[in-house]
C-alpha cells in the first residue's frame, strides 16, 4: 500500500511549480522512504515521528511526503524517482537496502539532496547517517545476563550486516560479562519486518530454553509472543514499545531521529547542506534507553544506569579489549577500543557465540 503524507504528483499534474507561501518563497519539500508501516511500532514509527518532528518545528515552510512499505530493490528507486519528480527538495531513504537505488537516484537529480540511513556509500548530494545501536545493546546484554534464569539468551537477527552483527557481539559481551554460563541462540529471520515470521522466532527460541529474548527486527510481535509465554523478558527495538511494559519488555532502545532530520532540512533551507557522514549514539541522544521497569532487581538498574552514563559521558566504549575473535585469535589487547573502521566493517562473531553467520 502506499500512502503519501502529501499528494504533491497531483500538485505537478495541475502545473503548479510549488507551494508558495505568502511572503513568496516557496515551502522546502522533504520526503521520507520507509521500508515498514508506520505503525510497525519500532524502525518505521521512529522514523515517522521525526517527520512528525519536522512537521511542528518548521510549520508551514515545509511539505512533507512519505511512501511507506517500500521493498528494499527496483521499487524503492521507482519511489525515489517519483518523489524528485514531486518537487522534493530532500529525500530520507531509511532503510540499509535502499543504498544503492539512492545512489543511482541521486545521479539523475543532481540538485536533489538525498540522505541514507545505515549506509555507506555517498556523493555530493548523498549524506549518510546511523546509530550507534550497539551501545543499546550493551545495555541489553548487562540486564539479560543478570536476569536469565535458564542462562539461555535468545536473539531474532534480521539480515548479516555489520550493523546486526555488531549489536550481537555487544549484548553477547557484555551477558558474558556478568554471566560466565550464558548462552545465545540466534536465529537469522532475513527481514526486518514479518510480524508473523517475528513471532515464529521468538516462540522457537522460548522452546530452546530461552528465558530472555532480543530483537534487530521491527514490530512488537516477540514482546507478544513473550508475553503469551509468560516469564520471558525482552527489550523494546528501535522504539519503546512500552505497552509491553513493565514486563515482559523491561526497556527498550529508542533511536531518535527528530534532531537530526531537523538540522538537515535547515541545512537545506539555509543551503548549507553538504555530503557528509553521521554515527552518533547516547552521548548525543540519537540513541536513548527507555525506562527501565522495576521488573529489573535494583542493583541491576543501578548497573546498567551507570554503564549508561560512562557511554554518554565517552568514559566507557562497549568494544573495549581484551576481545577475541570466534576461532580464538586476538581482536582487541587488553584495553584497546575498537575503531570506527573496524566496527562499521563487522563480519565476525566474538569468541563464544557459536555457529555461522550466513553468507
């Protein structure tokens, strides 16, 4: 289904060249492509409600536009095409699969300024931007390994991609941390929206003696599968999910998306927009830890308070050696952190999560 926040093809249609307003200059216009609904209750939801964001902040000197449910491949850049024919003066593409359509997109309207999420190829006119979502992660693995009981921690991972693996390996450390005898189980769903596929998982991993569940897929379907179990905690993704609150879901990782989206349409209004490449995480709040219940023991709250504060104040880096890779040999020394570089190219287990990560 798509859905436009502004139907600005029937504004072309009639001739009109753009929304004036009345001192004359015309409204900036910003779309969005989403690969979920916006009502998915995590990646998408987070994203809608940055446009939500920059809908209030600039009032009527912007437009807004969005096409959601846009499979990562050719469709995606049909829509990105169809939204710089709209007039469309910047174009968030939200999703890791939309990298090389808003590539190709971006050549052919070159006065177009375009920004992609999660990825890493850019161009004049192309800005990338990501969360440091492995620093939620963290989070997550501290209170999974102080709360499971069966020492079995289940993960639902979407697709191979540095992005995914490096969340995996920061819970796992940090579980393992606190919990010698901790154990994941991950399963490889391949999408990051499949509510039915998402419960499939959660309901599978919960049978394998899973008493703590995470999540890098998009709808709330594990926290209901959880919750149907009865005894299973799992964590909020992407947003806070917290009508599951306060448990099965105990906290969550909430990427907010509103600041950024602001600045970078300022920046097209001031034209002051230029390429440039954006990883921010708690210390700039791009990545926020929603509540953690009371379903948590206090001292683990306390714990994991105190991790949060060292990440936003840059004293503590969750990738901080010594750290093995998953066949024994040494990634990081003893107090080494890990680079950027070496973070965003990810494609290796730690030492101590078993079995293959697919191809």
């Amino acid at each position: 289904m798509i859905t436009r926040r502004i139907l600005l093809a029937s504004a072309a249609a009639l001739g009109l060249a753009g929304a004036a307003l009345a001192d004359g200059h015309e409204k900036t216009k910003v779309g969005f492509v989403y690969v979920g609904p916006i009502g998915d209750g995590g990646w998408t939801y987070e994203h809608h409600q940055g446009l939500l964001a920059v809908e209030e902040h600039f009032g009527d000197a912007v437009e807004t536009m969005y096409v959601e449910n846009v499979a990562e491949g050719p469709d995606s850049e049909r829509v990105m095409t169809q939204m710089a024919l709209d007039g469309a003066d910047i174009i968030f593409t939200t999703s890791f699969g939309y990298m090389d359509p808003t590539i190709n997109v971006a050549a052919k309207f070159p006065d177009v300024k375009f920004e992609h999420a999660t990825g890493y190829k850019r161009a004049d006119n192309v800005s990338t931007y990501s969360a440091r979502f492995y620093e939620g992660r963290a989070v997550q693995g501290h209170i999974a390994g102080k709360m499971t009981k069966s020492n079995i921690i289940g993960y639902i991972a979407s697709y191979p991609i540095p992005e995914v693996i490096r969340g995996i390996n920061a819970a796992y450390l940090h579980a393992k941390a606190v919990n010698p005898e901790v154990e994941f189980k991950i399963i490889w769903a391949f999408t990051w929206f499949d509510p039915q596929k998402e419960a499939d998982s959660a309901k599978a991993l919960i049978e394998q003696g899973a008493d703590v569940v995470l999540q890098h897929t998009d709808s709330t379907a594990p926290q209901a599968a959880a919750q149907q179990a009865g005894g299973v905690v799992t964590f909020g993704q992407a947003s806070d999910m917290s009508e599951y609150a306060p448990f099965p879901r105990v906290s969550s990782i909430i990427d907010n998306w509103a600041p950024y989206y602001i600045d970078r349409v300022q920046a097209v209004m001031d034209g002051t927009w230029e390429s440039v490449d954006t990883w921010d995480g708690i210390p700039t709040g791009m990545v926020e830890i929603g509540e953690i219940t009371d379903a948590v023991p206090a001292d683990v709250k306390e714990e994991a308070l105190a991790m949060i504060e060292a990440m936003r104040t840059s004293e503590y880096h969750p990738f901080t050696g010594p750290i093995n890779k998953q066949d024994g040999s040494v990634w990081l020394a003893e107090g080494e952190t890990a680079s950027d570089g070496d973070l965003a190219g990810m494609s290796f287990y730690v030492e101590g999560l078993t079995g293959d990560i697919p191809n």
